[in-house]
C-alpha cells in the first residue's frame, strides 16, 4: 500500500524531537510539534502578571525549545520558509489536534508512566490507520 504523507506528529520537542520536526518540513510536510505544559510560570512571566491560563506560559517548553532548534549550528533547516510549516502546541491543549496527521512520532522522555499518558491521549484522537 502506497501512502502519501502530509502531516505529521512530533510528540516531544527536545534535541531529537525538534530536528524531526524540521526535517519534515524540509521535505514539504506540515508539522505539529508538541510538548509539556509546564508546571508553573516562571519568575519572568509572573512579574508580567502572566499565570498558567496564559498561551505564552502554557507554550513555553514547546516555543524555548523550537527557538533552541532554529539557532543550531549546524542549521537543520533548508531555507528561511522551512519553520512555517511547524506549528507549535502542547499536550493539553492541543493534542485533538493530532486528528488528521498521517503519521504520529513519539520522542518523549524516556520514562514508561509519561509515555502512557501520552499514548493514551494519541489513541482518544488518531484517526484510524494512522502511523
């Protein structure tokens, strides 16, 4: 069976997570990366008056380690177009959105009760075949 992909899943945007991300949308993919909502907010975005309601706060993992990604040296990006196509989120709040992806990567950290969790939510929203 031939498959066409279009858009994928990166479940984890750490050093290896992020560079999956890129380099599917250096292929032309459409890319939803997505991390852990932290657990509170930081010294910084509490003196802007910023909570856990906040997208800013609720992003940050997903946003500090993507911009990490984009200033890696070597590049692991094609053109200035490639990041674009990644849009960014969280397992929170975002994780419905994994509805229409043709394949779903799991790069989380490495420990059995998180990836369950994890799992867990991919499996209340994949569509059926989805690799």
């Amino acid at each position: 069976m031939n498959r066409k992909i279009n858009k994928v899943v990166v479940l984890g945007a750490g050093i290896m997570g992020s560079r999956i991300a890129l380099h599917f949308a250096n292929v032309g993919c459409k890319v939803l990366l997505l991390d852990m909502v932290p657990r509170e907010p930081s010294e910084a975005e509490k003196a802007k008056g910023l909570d856990l309601n906040a997208p800013m706060v609720r992003n940050r993992v997903v946003n500090d380690l993507f911009a990490a990604a984009l200033k890696a040296s070597p590049s692991p990006i094609y053109s200035k177009e490639v990041p674009k196509k990644i849009s960014l989120g969280n397992f929170d709040d975002d994780m419905a959105k994994i509805q229409d992806a043709d394949w779903i990567i799991e790069v989380v950290v490495e420990r059995l009760d998180i990836k369950k969790i994890i799992y867990d939510k991919v499996e209340a929203h994949r569509k059926p075949r989805t690799l």
